[in-house]
C-alpha cells in the first residue's frame, strides 16, 4: 500500500515515470511475442528490448535523481533482509515474523489485561504488612518478596529453559493475578505462546468443542494445550462439574506429558483443590508444580480506603 500511494505521488509530478514503468512491465510479454514468431529468430529483437530497457532505466534513474529520490526509489523491498518478508530464514522462524507474533500477542494479552501498568518494574511492597503471622511463620511481605523473586526469576529464564508450573494460591487482592501479566508480559514479548484466561472461560471452551463441535472453540481449546505458557486464572470461580474436573485434569496431566508450562492461579487452598476436583489433580499439583502461598489484607480493599 506504501508503495502504491509512492507510485501514485511520483506519477502525478512526472507523467513519464507512469509511462517508462508501463513499458518495462511490457518487455516480458513482448519477448514472447517474438519468441513465437515463426521462421524468425527472436534474438535480434531480444537484443533490440534490452538496449530500450537499458535506456528506459536511466532515463528514470535521471528523472527520480532530479525529483531528489534514489534510483531505487521505485523498486519493491522487503522490510526484513533476512527473509525477504516469507517470515522463515533457513528453515526457522524468522526473528521478525516473532516480533510481530509479540505484537500481536500482547495486543490481545491487552485486553483481558493492563499489561502497560502491570510490570515487575512498578511492582510495590508498600501494602504487605511486615509483621510476623503465627499461622505461616513469616509476615506477608516477607512471604511477597519470595514470590515475587520466583515469579521474575520464572519470567526471565523462561527463553533459557528454566519454564516448568506454578501454582498461585491465596485470597482475593493479594497479587496473583498483577504476577501473572507480569509473567506474561516477559514472556511474550520473548516470543513465546502465550494464552492467558480464566478458567472458566478455558472450560467454556473445551466444552464447546466436545459438545457442540464448534470448530473456533475445538482451535481455542487446542491452542491452551500447545502454547508455550498457560496461565489459568481465577480457577475455583468456575461452576465445578464432572466435566470441569475432567478438563481440568486433562489440562494439567497433559501440559505435563508434554513438557510445557502452566500457571494456575486460584482462591482455593491446596486441600479444597484436592476435595473440589479429585485427589488426582492434587497429586500432579502438589508434585509438579512450585506452589506459591499468598496471604495478607486484601490489597484493592486497602488502595480504596486510602483514597
């Protein structure tokens, strides 16, 4: 499309580039005309075409050069010289194809969540009390400060290997879900996969794709099983029935076989995970994945009170 409105402008202030570019665009067609032409030999006239093409060719190098442009100035480029714009470089992903699946991905990331505020760099210990709780031996911002070491660490040794599943379990308000963007977020913009929702939502869509063989729903529900990171929000809150616990399992045991990550975050407390979706989902949780504990006031209820 730029080089269209570019062709138009030039076109406009010099008739003649329209008309040197129509007849270069010709020469193939007329090559062959002369090819078929019985008991002729093409040759002379081929040579005839390339003397005219040669001209035709300065002739427009000199008028773009008086109009202040390059001789170049008409010709089509690829935006990345590495793949000339096919997104692939020697049998892989070229690194520009993955800047824009990042782009991309964050826009969409974007809308379930504040991604430009959520950041490990605007992060706050401020609200977590310092003072020892009895229940869990340390106080909740000391308890804050590991997670959220985990969590960054997490985020940036994604791209060296590190990966593997967590496990975000506590109350409401307490920066579950603030660690979580901020894991995608770093993640993303890496390159990787990432498909970050609700768990209800997750589930609405395998059910769709068991049960009413809705064709977006059966993409959706095999892209949360192929992405390089999953990030299952707000699990608990869903209706729990025999096919939630199903999906559920089947999300987790087989993100496990296949050695990609998962992040849950949940209310629930490890033990009413285990009664509310089987004790077999407690299991693969409890042996595979880093549980991160959180507790503490309820952030959001103390950013109202103070304002």
């Amino acid at each position: 499309a730029e080089m269209e409105q570019r062709r138009r402008m030039l076109y406009a202030r010099q008739p003649r580039l329209e008309e040197i570019e129509r007849t270069l665009r010709g020469t193939m067609s007329r090559i062959i005309s002369s090819a078929l032409a019985r008991g002729t030999d093409p040759l002379p006239a081929i040579r005839v075409l390339r003397d005219e093409n040669l001209a035709l060719q300065q002739e427009r190098t000199q008028l773009l050069a008086a109009m202040g442009y390059p001789a170049d100035y008409l010709e089509e480029k690829p935006a990345c010289r590495l793949c000339g714009d096919t997104g692939y470089a020697n049998g892989r992903v070229c690194g520009c194809l993955r800047a824009y699946y990042a782009r991309e991905q964050l826009a969409e990331l974007s809308r379930l969540l504040p991604l430009g505020e959520d950041s490990f760099e605007t992060f706050s210990f401020d609200w977590y009390d310092s003072a020892v709780q009895p229940a869990f031996g340390v106080s909740p911002r000391a308890n804050m400060e590991r997670n959220f070491d985990v969590c960054r660490d997490y985020a940036y040794q994604f791209a060296k290997g590190g990966g593997g599943s967590l496990l975000l379990s506590g109350g409401t308000g307490l920066g579950k879900t603030f660690l979580s963007a901020c894991i995608a977020r770093v993640v993303s913009e890496n390159g990787f996969s990432v498909v970050y929702d609700t768990a209800a939502s997750v589930f609405a869509r395998f059910e769709d794709a068991k049960f009413r063989r809705d064709e977006d729903g059966g993409e959706d529900a095999d892209r949360c099983m192929r992405c390089d990171l999953l990030i299952l929000d707000d699990l608990g809150t869903e209706m729990t029935t025999s096919f939630v616990q199903s999906a559920l399992y089947q999300i987790i045991n087989g993100r496990l076989m296949e050695k990609r990550s998962t992040i849950i975050s949940t209310n629930l407390a490890p033990e009413e995970i285990g009664s509310r979706y089987g004790r077999s989902v407690l299991s693969r949780l409890e042996g595979e994945y880093e549980i991160l504990p959180f507790f503490g006031e309820d952030i959001r209820r103390l950013k109202r009170e103070r304002q």
